[in-house]
C-alpha cells in the first residue's frame, strides 16, 4: 500500500533511498572517454581523469555518471561532459546510439572483470571527440591528455582500478588502435 | 543511518519498492528479436510475439525483461529468451555484446519516439538468430515467424505499439534490410 | 609476358584500363550520406545530392567515389566530401573506422537489391556530421538538406535509383531513426 | 574503344593481369578470425592459423582471400573459411553485414600500420563463432584453438607479421576482451 505524501521532487532520491536501491537494482551508468582526433579522424590524444579514490589513492578514471530518471542517453553524457570537463569542451556526440561496448560493474568478482563496490551498474560507455577547452571544475580533478601509445603504457595502465585498464583498450581497439 | 534487519532476499524487491523504483530510476531492460538465418547469415524470418496488452488488446511484441541485480545482460538476454521462447530455441548469443540499438523507452513522450506507461527504462536490443524449436511457454503468448518484407507491411506494423515498429525497421535496417 | 614501358603514373590507371579492370575485380568505394546534427548529436537534416545521370534524368545520389591505389578510406572520404560540398563543409570524421553498412553493388540484380550498371562496387558507407558551409563544386550538382522525416518520405524516395532509397534508410535507422 | 574480342572468362584475371592490378588497385579482401564460444556467447578459444610464408618462416595467420568479381561478401567469406577450415566447420555469419574493423593494408608503412608487400588490400575483419569440427585442407596449414589469454600472450603475438597482431587484439577487444 502506498500512503506517502506526495513527492515535491519526483524522480530525486534521498541519499539513504539511492542507497537501498543500489543493493537491488542495477544503475544505468554513461562513461565517457573525450578525445582529440586530427581532420581524418585518428585519435591524436585521449583524456584521462586523474582523481583521489576513497582511500584517498589517485587512480585514472573517465567522464562518468549516473542517468537520471526521465533524461535521455545524450543528455546524460552532455551533463557528465560538462561536469568533468567544464562549459567550453565542445563535445561532439555522434548521430549513431552505439556506444563503444557496454561496461557491466558488479559489486564482486564476474565474467566481466569489471568492479564497482558500491554497486552493480550498466554502463554505456562511448569515446568522444572533443574540440574545445577543457578545464576540469571540480577541485579534485585532473584532466592529461596524452597520446595513445602513452594512455596504453604500463605505468599509466597501472593506474586504473576495478578493471578500467581494460575499458581503455576496447575503446583505443575501437578506434582502429590494436598496439 | 541504515538499521533495517537483513534483507532475506537482497537483489529482491518487492512489488511496492519495484513500484516505487519505477518512479525514481531507469530500469535496465534487455529485449530480443529472434531471426531465422540462412546459411550466408541473410534474415529469413523473423519471429514476433503477439500479446494481450492490459487493455485486452493483442500487440505484437519482442522478447523483452528486467536485468536483475547481479545479473550479466547475457545472462538475462538467455533467461527471457528460454521464458519466451522455450528450452529449445537455441539462440546464438553474438561474440560482440553490442546491441543493435539502445531503445529509451519513457512514461510520456520524448524525442526518442518510445513510450511505457510504467516506466523509464533502458532496452539493451538485439537480434538474436535461433536455430531450434521456438515453442512460448506462455499461454497468453503467440509467436509467428514471417518475412523481413512481412514484418514490414503496414498490417503488421499497425499492431505494434509504444513505438516498436520503429525499432523493428532499426533492428532489420541493421541486417542490411532497408526495405 | 610483360613488356610494357615502365608506368609514369603508377597506381593511375588509363580510362581503357578502368574499364577493363571494372568488368573484372569489385571496386572499393566509399560513400557519405552529410548529416547536420543538434547539440545532443540528434540528425536535424540529411544533406542529399540531386545530378543528371547518363540518361538525362535527376536522381537523388550520396557524396561517393573511388578508394585509389595507396589511398587510406580516410583520404578517400575527405577528397570525395570536398569534391562534392566544396572545401569548407568541415566534415567531423569518426574515431572509429566502421561505416553504417557495407553497399555492395553488382551490374546485375543479386540478394544486395543494389545496382550499379558500370562495375561491382564494394562501398564503405558512412554518416557524416558536416558543421561548415556546403557548396557544392561542379555545376551538375544540386545539394538540398532535408529533415529525416522529409529524406525517407516517398516523393523522395522515388527519386533515388539503383537500391540506395534502402541505404538512405539504413543510414537513418543507425542514428536512431526507425521511422 | 574497345574491340576486344569476348572474353571466355569475364570476371577471371589472368596471373599477370592480376599482378597489374595489383599495382594499381585496392583489392577487396575479406578475413575471418574463427572462435568457438560458450552458450552465452563468451569467447572460449580462437583459431589461428600457422602457415609458412613466401621466406619459410611460421607465421600466424587467419582465414583470409580475395573477393572476387560478382561475389558477395558473405560468399567470399563462406568460401575462405571452407577453404581453410573445411567443409565442417559450421561457420555462423551474423545477420549484420558489418566486420568488427575494416584492415588497411598497403605495399609500405603508412597510418594503419598493416602492411602487405604484394598489394593494396581493403579487409574486412570478422570474428566467426564456428560449432563444427575444423580440419584444414591445405597441408601447408595448421590451426590451433587457444584461450584469449594464450592468444595474447607475447609469444604467440610475436609469431604475427604485418601487424595482423593488431588485429588480433582489435578483435578480442570488440568481443569485450581488453587484456
């Protein structure tokens, strides 16, 4: 039966209620990882977010986020987009849905070596080209560009955690990048 | 603070909390339409399922469900395909997990086209070939198999609803049928 | 036997030769269907090609064009987008290499529905967003920009020969559009 | 003009005038990495072929060839995966036309890093699930299934030439493998 007083923000969760729903549900997530590609269209740079995890360790991480109800796939990566990388990134969504795989974090160990303690979500995780200035907003935020023989080296590779090294490969094999 | 007892069922909600979650989150959802190939992987057959909708009214729809909590998409994708379509479809899940489309389905109308009255949800959606006996184990259920060219008559079509037509022509559109 | 003078213009084949290879080997092609895209990377106008074909007749065609000898299908694309919407279209190449379909062209009717009288031709199709100012460069060339809806209505449609109403439709159901 | 009398074989070339065309035109290949997948459609082994090169050496290589004139794509490959894998093999070709990357290769180094001292070759990349039993006909060729792990380990991608160890590595990341 359900008596509770109307939402005055329908679609907002408390903390305490996005907590139970993460133990239940899986989340929709959107990663995003921007690039810089010349007038052909190769990557001459990938971003990667460097950022203080809870234990206060710094690990490599991408544009990433939560859909929220009733916002759309694009809207959420714009919003995302704009968090991480400020107003002025220019990010260039493409016409097609397609992400470049679809990330599934669970809270332990799966077929998909990907983890995320808090929860179990579903990420659709595209690489986007972009053209403007980025400047990260958020004071705990790094933003390096480097190019992808650098963001495929070990020393950076072992920066990544819960399986993220592994993202950034599909995502450099999407855009024609095996090495 | 969160002092509730232990959950017996955690990853279980209840049809309430699932209620509620419907209002506050975007659902995960899989959905599937199953083909029929031949040998140089051309569509010959496409299989639509044909349901009483709560008006009574029968719509054609897809192999479709939730993605549970701790579940891999391809884990689910299989278990609505056998709850669907039996024990003994034997679909050929693809090496590469993307899905022809992503479909964002929303309670009222958006610019994606596609609606559901319950919920937000985001369908994973992809073509699946079949190769054994198709038998819906449900009784409300009916599968017919019929040309790409008959799936896209306008009869057929007109008995879509939510905007699944559309998805159709994209899923046939992705075979290489722009008919 | 092999006698001929050594090749001036190698990778360069005379007009003879073309021909002769086209009755022998399938071509490599690519084509582009420009597309003008919103801020969120939604389709608002499809860019279609009006021109004269040998009989005389105006049919709706795409940007497309020959891969050369030594020639990337980047490199392709670009000179082939400049040639036909002039050198400040600024077309936004995708990080990845896929195109939305692979058109396979034969002189004769086959399980493809795509017709090409002069050759086999193997086309990369692409979709490309265009953000600057297309004008077109040879006088037989009529660009009109189209909404979706406008491109895959039937009066259009008619106006396209040899299959490609059926690609232009695949081109849209890739970015999301069904309809 | 051209007065040539009738050819006995159209769509076949002589070995010389392959060998022309060879120096003038992108051939149009296909290739075909066999893998054998699990009932959820997780890679569990690739295929790969080892095959002495022109200067004795073991290479590894795939199932790859020529599409010939007025062949279709999905032709082409069903009759190469025959050719090196036999005639039971039970190769599954996808309902979608697309490859997981289009291989660019060219007689000398250039951006894509593939290279084929004979030609210019456009490939079309495929993984393909195969259910069947594999047994190469040509004595010059052995297939060996590994894991995905084995398969990237440094000694087997050492034993790739040409830089088909990209390609390799693109493939398993389309397939949602990184490591």
């Amino acid at each position: 039966m359900n008596v509770r007083t109307p939402d005055p923000n329908p679609g907002w969760l408390s903390d305490e209620d996005l907590y139970e729903a993460r133990r239940r549900l899986p989340m929709v997530y959107v990663e995003a990882i921007p690039v810089r590609c010349d007038a052909l269209g190769y990557v001459d740079e990938v971003g990667l977010l460097l950022q203080a995890n809870e234990q206060g360790e710094m690990v490599r991480t991408f544009v990433s986020g939560r859909v929220m109800y009733r916002e759309t796939i694009r809207a959420a990566l714009l919003r995302h987009l704009e968090k991480d990388l400020g107003p002025l990134a220019l990010p260039q969504l493409s016409p097609s849905p397609l992400p470049f795989t679809i990330a599934e974090y669970f809270p332990s160990p799966s077929e998909t070596g990907l983890t995320d303690d808090r929860q179990h979500a579903v990420a659709l995780a595209y690489l986007i080209p972009v053209t403007g200035e980025c400047n990260p907003r958020q004071d705990a935020l790094e933003l390096s560009w480097m190019t992808p023989a650098e963001a495929l080296s070990p020393a950076i590779q072992a920066e990544f955690s819960g399986g993220r090294a592994d993202l950034l490969r599909q995502a450099l094999a999407h855009a024609g990048w095996g090495r």
